[in-house]
C-alpha cells in the first residue's frame, strides 16, 4: 500500500499501569519467534534477536510470552537478546500448557507442576523474580482455586511479583479474583471476536489490565472491505486499524501484536499514532468479518 503510515511513536499510545509498573500501552508478543507452528528454532535465530532488540528501539516496555512457545525456545530467545535487561523493561510469561508434539497444546495446571514451571522460566528468563506471571489456561481436571493456589504461593515465595490469568470466563476470573489479586487477564478479542466482552468489562471496573491475543486473526484480517477501505484514506495498513481499534475500544486495553518480521514490527507499533474517528470505529466494528486468512507472520 503507497504511503502506509510507518511512523512509529510508542509513547503515542499512552501508558497503562501493570500492577506497580507503568508501561506503554502497545507491546509486544513474542509467540511468533520460535519456528513454524510455534515449535523449535527458527531457521533464522539472528532474525529474532533482532526483532526483540528493534523492538525496545521503537519503545516497546512490556514483551509478553510463555513457556510453551518452542516450547522454552520463545523465552530463551528474550534472554540472549536481551539480558541484561534495561530498567523499565517488563517481561511476562505464562505457564500452564505442555507441548508434547508440534501443533498440539495440553494443559497441565497441577500445582506441583506450575511450580516447575515458573522455576524453569525464573532460569531461562534469567530472572529472581517475574514481574508477571499467568496462568495460561484452566486445567478441568484441577480445582481453578487450587491453580490460582499455586500461583499465590509462588508469589509469597517471592519468584513472582504479580500475577495474570489467561483464557478465562468471567466464572474463573471471579474464582481467581476471591483468592488472589490479579491485576491482568489475557484472552482472544480483536474487532471481529469480542466473546470476551463481560471479561473486559469487568477488568474495567476493577483496574485490571486486558491483553488481547490475536489482535490481528493471525493476518486474517487483510481482506476486510470496512478496514481495506478505511486504510486507504488514512493512507495506513488494514492491520494498523485493527490495532487501532483496540487501543479506541477501552483505555484498559493493551495489545500486544507478535510477528518475526522486523517491517511488520514497525508497520504496527506505528499503529499507537493513528487516531480512528467514533464513525470509523463503528463501522469496523460492524463489519466483524475475517476476510480472507492471508498469513502475515
């Protein structure tokens, strides 16, 4: 697209408070740094590095992964690029899923096992203690407050400072808000997904924060006609309005896009300088469609 907006001003976008740090409010997500499907290495290691560390360039402050990225290899990466890590600098991980072959994710929330868990991201990340650490996803075959439990031991332990929950309903966000203080949740919600809407609502009245995955419908949302032709007279990407129209939907929200690619990285920390009207956030609210599945990773 001519002229597509790639000035990238973070700190356009503002600042949120993660518990006790404050953060630019558009970040990033290093779920797409391993290798195809979210498995292994990639074949081009020096490529990540070099995202992460243009990355913090542009004035990104809050990385979000998990342990289950490679698995292991997402935040292995983080800490060669990255350690020693500068000040301001908030890293977020997760634990609760197991990758026992590519393309599959189980859940294994036995307390005794996320304990495990975030002793092994402790040593990978490099780290004494983890500034935010979620709960990836609810065992059913575990008590939710017994995953929470665990969670809350770890933090009087002081291995973490805050801790987050992810893909929850609003049944285990109220479980988990009775037993511990959460200060952030991450589920699935972009413009065309908005299931979570009671969840987002509640973070709002609450000062939680909302961490949306699958901003953009893993480059799904290319072909969008609203955001194709809104784009077109912003002179931006359709990708840059999906972002956009998060960071307009609630001041609780902080996306967090992910990809490998260092122009794409730009292309959508660009996104936190361009404003949408009431009008435009509408009409791409209304039109809720995916469009056609054009990877962009």
């Amino acid at each position: 697209m001519p002229d597509m907006n790639t000035t990238v001003n973070v700190a356009a976008a503002g600042t949120i408070r993660v518990g006790d740090k404050t953060v630019n409010r558009l970040g990033f997500g290093a779920m797409r740094l391993p290798g195809p499907g979210v498995w292994g290495w990639p074949q081009d290691r020096e490529n990540a590095t070099k995202v992460l560390r243009r990355a913090l360039e542009l004035g990104v402050n809050f990385i979000d992964t998990a342990d289950s990225y490679g698995p292991e290899v997402s935040e292995e990466q983080i800490a060669a690029a990255l350690y020693p890590y500068p000040k301001g600098l908030l890293i977020a991980t997760k634990g609760g899923l197991t990758r026992p072959s590519a393309g599959k994710w189980d859940t294994d929330c036995r307390p005794e096992r996320l304990k495990q868990c975030c002793e092994a991201s402790l040593r990978r990340l490099k780290f004494d203690c983890i500034d935010l650490y979620q709960l990836h996803a609810a065992d059913l075959k575990v008590p939710y407050a017994d995953q929470i439990g665990a969670l809350v031991e770890l933090q009087r332990e002081g291995k973490i400072r805050h801790i987050g929950v992810s893909n929850v309903d609003l049944r285990e966000l109220n479980i988990a808000r009775s037993s511990a203080t959460v200060v952030s949740v991450q589920n699935r919600y972009n413009f065309a997904e908005r299931g979570s809407e009671a969840v987002l609502e509640t973070c709002e009245r609450n000062g939680l924060v909302f961490l949306p995955w699958s901003p953009l419908d893993a480059g799904g949302f290319g072909q969008n006609v609203a955001l194709v032709e809104i784009a077109r007279t912003k002179k931006s990407s359709p990708y840059q309005l999906a972002i956009a129209w998060l960071l307009k939907r609630s001041p609780s929200i902080l996306p967090i896009p992910g990809t490998s690619s260092i122009e794409h990285l730009e292309e959508n920390l660009a996104s936190a300088s361009l404003k949408l009207t009431d009008e435009e956030f509408e009409q791409i609210a209304a039109s809720a469609t995916r469009g056609g599945l054009r990877n962009r990773s």
